[in-house]
C-alpha cells in the first residue's frame, strides 16, 4: 500500500499579503497532485483561510504594536508550535517554512529529521539581531532554499545549500478574470496602489501624487481594517481625487478601474523582494512605476512595460506619471507589452518548479 507524502507548511500570520497568497497557490498546487497537505498559521482570515483538502493546525500568534511586546509574542509563537506539533510531525513528513520567520517550524523539523524547505520573500528584517538569527537557523537547519528573486538570493548569498529561484505566479483562473474583463478605455486617469497600510510603502508619497495631479483620480487599497487606517490618517488632509479602501478579498474591480499601477515602496526603509499586485496589475494590461531596486526590477522592463522611479524623487515621479497617462499612443504599447511580459509568470511553470523541489 502506498503511503501518501505529507506536507506540513508554517506561516506566521495569515492575512490578504502577498506571501500567504503565494502559500495558498502552493497547497492547492500540492493537494491537486495527490499530497497529504497540513497548514499550521494564525487563525486570523486570510488568503490562508478555509482551502480545500488541507488540514488545519490551529497556530498562535499575538501582535502588538510595542516592539518589544511583539518580539516576546513572536518568540513565544515559535515555541508553542514546537511543543504543538511535535508529536504531529513525523520523519518522512516535508517540512515547508513560507517566509524566514516561522523558525520554531526549521528547529522542530531538524529534531524530527525531515527534509526543511524554506520559501523566502523578505529581506527587510528589523531589529538587525533578528534578521542575523533568523539567517543564522537558515543556514543551519535548511535542506533547500526557495527564493521569490534574483535579488533575494543573491542578498541572501547562502552557499553549501540547494536553492532554487521561482518567480511568485498569477492563477490561470486570475487570469481568465482579467482578460474578460479588460477594457479599452478613451482616457486615461485612473492611478491604483495596493499595500499594506505602512509609512516605508510610499503612503505619503501616493497621496502627494494624487495632491499634485488634480485631473487624475487615485484609489489606494490598503491591508489593514477602517479603525486601523483612520488612526494612521487622523491629521492628513485628504485630496478630493482620492479614494481610501480598507482590506480587500477581490481587487479585480481595482484593476479594472485603473489605468496604471504604482508601487512606491522607499527603498531606504523596504525593498520589495517580488511585487504580486503588479503582476495582477500586467495581467490588466497596466503599466507600471516601481521602485529602482530589489527583486520587484526583474517583473517589469524599464521603458518597456513601465518604468523604475525612486518614490522620494517627487518631480520625477509626476514627470513619469503624466509622460504615460498623457500619451495615448505610448500608453497602449506600454499596456501591450504588460500583457505579453505576464507569460513569465505562468501558472503551470510555477507548479512544476514546486513539485519537482518535493521530489
């Protein structure tokens, strides 16, 4: 009789950011093909929540907006799911550690003797102590490595280890949503950014943009709840052209809205690793303005399905802006080429690659 392969992923928090929606492709891609696939997260709702044929393992995790709080809430999460589920995990059983965080899952498998996967999306990781820990049981305790991007490996630069690079991937059934729903517009004056509700995401910079741009018209999704953002804007005085949208489970009407997508991240406070909203944006066929450096420069081609702009450079950043929205004849070659530049990101191409890691 044939024993199926278990699977045990761990993630810290479940929510509606990129690095549990990746997750979530991952345990249907692994459930589809035949594998035993066990999720131990938070119990808040998510991208991670109430997935077909997955078994849940109710994990703890506390945030706290005092630092230090939060550290003691952290290290006590990664405890407890050591003393939770080691008598769960078996030898032969995989285990899946989806970003560097969840390093109480890396010690439980080394003690269990299984084969540790991590999946790594970050790089800005603070306190600095933390991030030479959390780097440190990498090295240790991993049997391969999973990177979203070039510049997450090389920032990582670990060697003696197996590391593999998959680009994060859209849903062919996202992607049969988009192209239905794509529409030619006459004009062009719709800016969407989507991301979490922090200063280092360009927040300041985006509301800014829609200040100095009266004829364009902005809508901002953040990842956060309507008391959370109403706390963070309580003494900002909001534009008219600008629309605010707490936490959201479907952006297809966001981007079928916009005509452009924008990430604004400052990259001396927050590199961003990949950039899954501008994917879904291309899937749109929106060009896009992205930060200068890290992994999210190898999803666009700069001048050809957007352009690179660092978001502290306000001058540049309209000047760039109005160049795309103001020019109907280069905006549709920029939105052509956004379309055909999403094939890199197939799919079927990012299921293969994770099952042969499994193997």
């Amino acid at each position: 009789m044939k024993i199926t392969q278990r699977i045990f992923a761990f993630h810290l928090l479940n929510d509606y950011s990129g690095s549990p929606k990746v997750l979530m492709q991952l345990l249907k891609t692994w459930g589809a093909y035949g594998y035993s696939v066990h999720l131990y997260t938070s119990q808040n709702k998510g991208f991670l929540s109430d997935i077909n044929h997955v078994i849940y393992h109710k994990g703890w995790y506390k945030y706290s907006s005092n630092r230090w709080l939060r550290l003691f809430f952290y290290t006590l999460s990664q405890i407890w799911l050591v003393i939770k589920m080691f008598k769960t995990v078996k030898k032969t059983d995989i285990v899946y550690v989806n970003t560097i965080l969840p390093f109480g899952a890396a010690f439980l498998g080394k003690l269990k003797g299984c084969k540790v996967i991590y999946h790594v999306h970050e790089v800005s990781i603070k306190p600095k102590i933390l991030k030479w820990f959390l780097f440190k049981v990498i090295k240790m305790f991993a049997d391969e490595i999973v990177f979203v991007s070039k510049y997450v490996s090389d920032n990582y630069c670990i060697k003696n280890k197996k590391t593999h690079i998959i680009y994060n991937s859209i849903e062919n059934h996202f992607l049969n949503i988009a192209e239905k729903n794509r529409e030619k517009k006459q004009k062009q004056n719709n800016v969407l950014m989507v991301c979490s509700l922090k200063e280092y995401k360009g927040i300041n910079e985006f509301i800014q943009l829609a200040s100095d741009n009266p004829k364009y018209f902005f809508q901002l999704v953040l990842n956060a709840h309507q008391t959370e953002i109403q706390q963070f804007f309580k003494n900002v005085t909001m534009p008219y052209n600008i629309e605010i949208f707490d936490v959201q489970t479907n952006l297809h009407p966001f981007y079928q809205w916009a005509d452009i997508i924008l990430n604004l991240s400052k990259p001396d406070s927050w590199i961003e690793t990949f950039g899954l909203t501008i994917i879904e944006g291309m899937a749109y066929g929106l060009p896009a303005i992205v930060p200068a450096i890290g992994g999210i420069t190898e999803v666009i081609e700069d001048g050809k399905t957007g352009f690179m702009v660092d978001s502290r450079d306000m001058t540049m950043l309209n000047r760039v802006l109005q160049s795309v929205l103001d020019n109907p004849l280069h905006y549709t070659t920029l939105s052509e080429n956004s379309k055909k530049r999403i094939e890199v990101f197939s799919a079927d191409f990012f299921a293969q690659k994770s099952l042969q890691i499994l193997t």
